[in-house]
C-alpha cells in the first residue's frame, strides 16, 4: 500500500524475476531504485533479498508501517529512529506500553532487523523511514499474530472472516484502520516523494 503511494507521484516501471510480491524500479535522488515488497517480518525480508547480491546494492533503505510507542506520536508521523523490530504485531495499548518501557524506542515494526542484517552482510549503509499507522493508545481490532502464514504473511481472507464475525465490534475497527493505514501511506509516500538521500 505504501509503494503505490509514492508511484502516484514517481515514474517507474515493474521489474521480474526478483521473487518479490511487488517490485518496481524508479529513481530517487538521481539514483536508480528498485522498490521490493513481500509482507510483513523478517522471514519474509530474508526471502525476497536472498537472490540479490551486494555488488549491485550502494544502500539499503527500509520503509513502511510501524505502531507507536511513545504516546505523543500521531497516524501519518514518520520517524526516522527509536525503531524496535521484533517479528510480531504489538496488538494492545498496553503490549506497547510494556514495549516502551522494556526498549525505550519510539515505534515497533517487524522488518528493519532483517533487513539491517542483510545490507551489514553486504557491508551497505542502511536506514529505517517508518510512518505511524496506529497510535500507542489504541488496541488492534484482532490479534494479527493468529491470522498469519507459516513464512509470516497476514492472511487477509481470515482476517476479513474474523472481522465480519464480530459485525459491531471487530468490523468497525478494521475499517478505521484500514483508513489509518491509507492516510500513513500517504504521508509516507509524500515524504519518499521529496526527500532526498
């Protein structure tokens, strides 16, 4: 959802072969980019990556959604640092609370740790730009955890049963994430847009 947010806004053209649900290849800052997606932690990063090889990557730069853990952070912020990667969705007010507490960090996420391994594997710099999409105050509408396949993806079919199960609680929720979600994409794709590296 992220990417296409930033392709409203950069030419690029679709790449095979890379074994990635999603890649592109556009220009950022005067280079050549190529933009890979594959679902959420880090299972899923080690196998899209897996084929690259670090003579033809400069950099690593690593986006996407991440929940807030420090209270003052809104839907749509972008962070940069105090990112805590840990292969699970972080589902209540209180688990981030804990979270905040424990690391310190600003956000959770699921990918950048993988993904900072493989470009030190390659002896790359790499960065984090993350965009909140739900805030630390808020409790997820299910447990993503339990709706996940054995290399990590959200099964979305389950998630949307799930939801329709609990019309007037889970369903109502999952919408308005979903248009936070929307809305931090947004912003993301903005930011990615016109920033310059």
């Amino acid at each position: 959802m992220i990417a296409p947010a930033w392709l409203k806004r950069v030419p690029s053209r679709e790449i095979a072969g890379t074994g990635a649900a999603f890649a592109r290849e556009t220009e950022l800052s005067g280079r050549r980019t190529i933009l890979l997606a594959n679902g959420p932690g880090p299972r899923v990063v080690n196998q899209m990556l897996k084929d690259f090889v670090k003579e033809n990557v400069s950099e690593v730069v690593s986006t996407g959604f991440c929940g807030a853990l420090d209270p003052s952070l809104k839907v749509g912020d972008i962070i940069h640092d105090g990112i805590w990667s840990e292969d699970r969705v972080a589902v209540s007010a209180e688990e981030k609370r804990q979270l905040r507490e424990r690391t310190g960090s600003k956000v959770v996420e699921m990918e950048y740790a993988a993904v900072a391994a493989k470009a030190a594997e390659w002896g790359v710099p790499c960065r984090a730009i993350r965009v909140v999409s739900d805030t630390a105050q808020e409790d997820l509408p299910l447990d993503f955890n339990r709706y996940r396949d054995d290399a990590g993806r959200f099964q979305l079919t389950r998630i949307a049963v799930a939801g329709l199960m609990r019309p007037f609680s889970a369903l109502p929720e999952l919408m308005r994430l979903d248009r936070q979600s929307r809305f931090a994409s947004e912003k993301l794709g903005e930011f990615l847009a016109n920033c310059k590296f």
